[in-house]
C-alpha cells in the first residue's frame, strides 16, 4: 500500500505502535537480564483480536514474528491478508473440537489443549494433511470454575498421554492467572506456573515425545515480571496496540 493512500488516523496507530514496541521491547530486555537469561531467549508474542489488518501488519514489518489470535473465526477472516511470511501465528484461545479442522493447517501452534478429546482431534487433522502441529497445554492456575485449562495437578498425565499421538508436538505450557490480582500474588501463580514447567521437564527422562521449551504466561500488565519468573512467551495486547475496540 502506498502511503498516500493512509489515512492519517491509520498513520498514527503505526506511530503508536512503533512507540509502543521500542517500551515493550527495552523492559523485556532487562527483564530478561534481570533474571539471568539472554533477551533473544524471550519471544514477543502480538495478540491481535480486534486489531485490524493493516496495523497488524505493520508491527510484523516492525519484526514482531509472533502472533496469536484467540478465535477460530477471526482468525480465518484476517487470515489471508496477513503477511505471513516468515511470521509464527498462534492460537490461543478455547479450541472447540469442532473447529479443530478450520484451524490446523493454518496455525503453526495451538497454545490452548485441554483435554485429550482437543488433543486428539488435532493430532488426527495435522496426520490427515500430513503435519504436525505444536502444541501447549493450558493450564488453569487459579483453579477458577469460569476458565478453561486443566488443573496443575493434572496436567503432567494429560501430557503423557497426549504426547504418544502422532501429528501433534507437546512444547509446553500456557497459563492464564486469575484477572485483577494484586501484581504479588500474580508472582506466586507465575513461581507455580514455572515450578509444573520445570518438574515436568525433569520427568521426561525415558522419551522425549514431548518438551517442555515453551512457557507462555505474561500479558500487558505483567509481561516483565512474567519474564522474571521464568516466562520464555509473553502475549501482549493492548500494551501493544492500544486497548481494544470489541464494537466494531
Ligand atoms: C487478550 C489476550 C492476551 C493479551 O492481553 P493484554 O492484557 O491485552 O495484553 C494474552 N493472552 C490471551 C490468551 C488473551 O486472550
């Protein structure tokens, strides 16, 4: 696209966002020199619902290389518009195994398993079209009713057992902490969150069918402190591009 033909709007989302990346990448950086790791160790990840295109877009040109999307359908909506090249896309949302054939194929990870029956259904898809596909294993931190992810407790089995299916990559851990916590206790979740990751990991001595590389946990609101407390993912949203606008 030409810039002239930007509105003027457009062009200052682009300033916003290229203002907002230069913040969020010097505090992971120290984050992450902070807790003894190189910065390169700690991936960005953009979380782009209700972001259009065109601003997307514009931080992958920025190199962002990783993006999440949380449902099905808007992903595909944005889906081929997207410069993908080269780029990672993600999803992280709930998966319903219905929609697990309008999404494997597409998304180089699912970040979001739960159950064996998602597990499954996203092994036979990625056999079917002859790939594989990376997975994490969310995990509800908080044991709160409301959200999904299996408890910590029984997370490692679901591992186990999800990690013989052919098609599909177990990579890691995903977690969620509970909303509108004090930035302490969030820190306790993140200390549990990555104390599972590291036991799990210590298990897999007898097979590696499946890793634990990934730990996907940290947000707008906490993405450094995430990374102090062993995060090698954050998800930023409206640290990013702004609070979202669910109107449109
Ligand atoms: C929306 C969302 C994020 C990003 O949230 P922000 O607070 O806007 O950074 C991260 N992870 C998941 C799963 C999300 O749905």
């Amino acid at each position: 696209m030409e810039k002239s033909s930007i509105s003027p709007e457009m062009l200052s989302r682009f300033h916003d966002v290229e203002e907002n990346l230069k913040a969020i990448r010097f505090q992971m950086e120290e984050a992450a020199l902070q807790s003894g790791r190189s910065p390169e160790d700690v991936i960005l990840m953009a979380v782009t619902k209700t972001v259009p295109v065109e601003i997307i877009n514009h931080a992958l040109s920025l190199g962002v290389d990783y993006m999440g999307e949380n449902r099905v359908q808007e992903l595909n909506s944005k889906y081929d518009s997207l410069s993908r090249e080269g780029k990672h896309i993600h999803l992280i949302g709930h998966l319903q195994t219905n929609k697990v054939r309008q999404v494997v194929g597409r998304v180089e990870m699912i970040q979001s398993v739960d159950s064996v029956r998602v597990a499954q259904a996203i092994a036979a898809r990625s056999s079917e079209l002859g790939r594989n596909t990376d997975v994490l294993v969310e995990v509800n931190i908080g044991n709160e009713e409301s959200k999904s992810g299996i408890a910590p407790d029984a997370a490692y089995e679901l591992i186990c057992q999800i990690s013989e299916f052919d098609g599909i990559n177990v990579q890691g851990l995903m977690a969620i902490p509970p909303a509108d916590c004090e930035i302490a206790q969030t820190i306790k979740y993140f200390d549990e969150i990555y104390k599972l990751f590291i036991d799990i990991g210590s298990k897999n001595t007898h097979n590696n069918s499946y890793t634990m590389k990934h730990l996907s946990m940290g947000m707008s609101a906490d993405y450094a402190e995430a990374i102090k407390h062993g995060s090698t993912m954050v998800r930023v949203g409206t640290a990013l591009f702004g609070r979202r606008n669910y109107s449109k």
